[in-house]
C-alpha cells in the first residue's frame, strides 16, 4: 500500500500567492549568483522550486505538501497530471536530492554547483510557468 503523503488543502485560485514567491526567491538567486553568494544561491533556488511546485500542485490538485520530507514533495508532483512531466521532474528532482547538503552540511557551495542548481531552478519555473499558462 502506497504511503499517504502529508497535504494541505488550498483553493486552486490561491496558487498565485505562491508562484509570486517562487518567482521572488529566483530573483533573489540572480542577484546572490551575481554578487558570488554561492550559498545563498543555491538555497534560494532550492526554496524557489519549491515554492513553484506548491504553486503547480495547488494550481492543479488544490493542496500542498505539508510534509517536512522533501521527497514528498516530489510524490505529490508525480500525482499532478503537469504537461512534459519528464522534464519538470527532473528539474525538481535535482534540486530536492541536494537540498540536505546545500543547508545542513557545512561545506560551502561551490561556484559551479550554484550555477547548475541556479539552471534547474530557472528551467523548472519556466516548466511550472508552461503549465499554469500566465
């Protein structure tokens, strides 16, 4: 039996409180990568994605993940239905599986890493983006 994951009911409508802060943290990332914030950078596309997924399955489904497991969170975005669903979960994906390491580690991120983080973060607003069709 599969395992229920942890949600959050939300009006689909209020999916837009969301994308606007998934959208606010990637500008937040911009500017960190320019000023060479490489930690900043990476958690802030790290929180970005997040924000945007919340956004795409509150937008599609009408809930959140209220889950404090990450990968939930990906579960959740599996159930979605989203258009190029390939795509946009591997984006996800990535950026999820280094959550732990960007925030908890200690070791600093390193230039490259933020800047691959920070494409992935960029090309799954623009999948979430596609699918809300703003």
């Amino acid at each position: 039996m599969a395992k229920r994951i942890k949600t959050v009911a939300v009006e689909k409508s209020d999916h837009r409180s969301r994308w606007d802060n998934a959208r606010q943290r990637i500008a937040a990332m911009e500017l960190a990568l320019a000023a060479k914030l490489f930690d900043p950078a990476a958690l802030l596309a790290v929180q970005g994605v997040i924000a945007a997924n919340d956004a795409l399955t509150i937008a599609l489904l009408g809930e959140r993940c209220a889950s404090e497991r990450h990968q939930d969170a990906l579960a959740l975005f599996d159930q979605s239905g989203a258009r190029g669903f390939k795509e946009g979960r591997s984006h996800l994906s990535r950026l999820l599986d280094r959550n732990y390491r960007i925030e908890y580690s200690g070791r600093p991120v390193r230039q490259e890493d933020a800047e691959q983080l920070s494409e992935h973060a960029r090309r799954f607003l623009e999948f979430v983006e596609k699918n809300l069709s703003f």
